[in-house]
C-alpha cells in the first residue's frame, strides 16, 4: 500500500484518491485488564483507515465523575481529525482504550446515551481463559516492582528474548480466592455486554483471533474499512501449558476440578 494513498469503503467500492472525503467513525475499544488489549491496538492502528488513541482513562482524574469522562470523550471525539492527525485525511475511524475498571461501569448509563448521541460503536475484547489471564495479570504486578528486564518495568515486550526472561517468573495464585475471582471477572464481562446492549457492538475473545486471524477481517468489516492484513510486533509472554507457568499447579488444580472452570486447566492460550 502506498503511504500517500487513502484506502476506504465507499458504496462497497475501494477508491484510492489523494484526499479522500471519508465518514469519519468514532470507536471505542472496551476490555477487561490483561486480555490482549496492547497486541489488539497495535493490529488496529496497523491500518491506514484507524487510529486508537491508547488507555486515555488510565489518568484518574479524566474519570473522576461523568462530567470529566465527557469532556474527555469531547476532546477525543470533536478533534478536526482529517487535519490534525497522524493519519490526516485517511483517518475513517477513530477513538480509544477503555477499561472496564476505568469508570465505564460506574457510568454506564449516561456513557450509553452519549455514545448513542454521538454515534459511537464498540468493540469488546475478553479472554476465554481467565485463569491464563489470572497468570498475566499476576506477572505482570510482580515484574513493577521487580523490573525483570534490566530494572525497567514492560507490560508488552517486542521480543522473544525478552518474554522469555519474564515468563521465568511463575506466580503462586490464592486457590481459595480463585472461584469466586473467576465469577467476578466473568459476571463483570456479563454485566458490560447487558449494559452496553444497545450500542453498536462487537463481542470478540482474544484466543479465537490467535487461532483464527480471519477474525480480524469481521472488525475490519464492522468498521468498514478495507480489509488488510494487520500485523503487531508485540510478542507474546506466556506460551505453552499452564502448569510450567503457576507455582502452586496441583492446588489450582484441585480447586477447579468439577468445577465450570474446569476447562481452564487445559485450554491454550
């Protein structure tokens, strides 16, 4: 693709022109903490068409009350997009991360009605496998105070030798506090997808894109943009069968036999 031209969808026709008069399409991204979010942005903003502007709720005080978190939508949103970004005039979607613990939930209905006013669609992205996200959530508090890769802390690393050296660590989850967590993390997904029913949407799960890339050709579609094939650097940390990866293997076991997460203990990825 040349860097000078704008790919885009119009009445189901690519067109290529220098500048190109594009609908732009406002987006938010919606995930739960450590389910892929990074890698997923990074295969986004990989497309021409598509610019997500990172956790901009990670600030606290941009998610104090609904007042904040509209303005701050507003600043997102109401930018002169085709002019002022990166992407200038091949910009056709546009938005943001947005943690489910980042005031999403507290807010929902007055966020709902704003992105209905302002037509905004979402995609949810969650993990299958809580208890491989329970993993990366534990290594990944572990390695900020413990700065494994030469006393700097990296939630995503674009190196192989570098995930190495953080999947050493092999945390020791609470097996008594693992049920109910687990029901928390999945009644919590539950919630989000009731409250924000409404709102343009699509569900996807991090180990289905990782199976099947053609997936992100249906977000492609759902943004109508032109489908490309979209590419990250981010490497992937923890690989491979779970019990190399926890401490306490056997007491994780016990605590989900019979249980509905159960299949956790074997599923990849």
């Amino acid at each position: 693709m040349a860097d000078d031209l704008c790919f885009f969808i119009k009445e189901s026709l690519i067109v290529t022109p220098k500048k190109s008069p594009l609908v732009l399409r406002m987006i938010v991204l919606i995930f739960a903490m450590r389910s892929g979010s990074g890698w997923f942005e990074t295969l986004l903003n990989n497309h021409t068409n598509i610019s997500s502007n990172g956790e901009i709720f990670s600030v606290k005080v941009r998610r104090s009350n609904i007042s904040s978190i509209v303005e701050t939508l507003d600043n997102i949103y109401n930018l002169d997009w085709f002019t002022s970004a990166s992407k200038n005039e091949c910009t056709a979607a546009v938005g943001l991360k947005w943690m489910l613990n980042q005031g999403l939930m507290q807010h929902h209905e007055e966020i709902v009605e704003y992105f209905k006013t302002k037509g905004v669609s979402a995609i949810f992205l969650f993990r299958r496998n809580l208890l491989r996200r329970m993993v990366s959530i534990l290594a990944n508090s572990y390695d900020q105070n413990a700065k494994l890769l030469n006393g700097t802390h990296k939630s995503h690393v674009h190196s192989p030798d570098e995930a190495e050296i953080l999947a050493r660590y092999k945390p020791t989850i609470n097996a008594s506090l693992l049920i109910p967590n687990l029901k928390q993390v999945d009644d919590m997904a539950t919630k989000a997808l009731e409250y924000f029913k409404s709102t343009r949407h699509v569900v996807l799960y991090y180990e289905d894109i990782i199976k099947n890339r053609t997936k992100l050709n249906d977000v492609q579609d759902f943004l109508r943009v032109p489908r490309i094939d979209l590419k990250s650097r981010q490497v992937k940390i923890h690989k491979g069968p779970l019990s190399d990866q926890v401490e306490n293997w056997v007491d994780i076991q016990k605590a989900l036999q019979g249980t509905p997460y159960e299949s956790f203990l074997h599923q990849d990825y």
